[in-house]
C-alpha cells in the first residue's frame, strides 16, 4: 500500500530544569500521524541514555 510508506518521523520534545518529555510520531504519505510513544525522563545522563533507547525502538529505516 502506498498511502502506508513512512515519509517523516517526528520526536517533540519540552525540556525542564529536573525533568523532560519526549513524544515520538511517525507521518505516513496519506498524512495520517500516529503517536508511537510518549514519555518523560530525568534530565541528566541517564534520562538522556534511556530517551536514545526509546528513539532507536521506534526508529523506522526509510532508506
């Protein structure tokens, strides 16, 4: 189906002084958008480690 290639992948992000959130979206050719995932992290080095895992389960190739 083409209406269901991936044609963008969209990750938000609101940082905060102790916490950020972080939401992952991926964009079909239809321009439909369907959430993947959503959630929040300390902001310090491991909040940074796990919202890179969280990205990588998420990724798409498109390539």
């Amino acid at each position: 189906m083409k209406n269901k290639e991936v044609t963008k992948q969209i990750v938000g992000i609101d940082i905060g002084k102790d916490i950020f959130y972080a939401c992952y979206k991926i964009q079909f050719l239809d321009n439909k958008v369907v959430i993947k995932g959503t959630k929040s992290f300390n902001n310090d080095g491991s909040g940074m480690t796990l919202f890179y895992f969280m990205c990588k389960k998420h990724n798409i190739t498109l390539y």
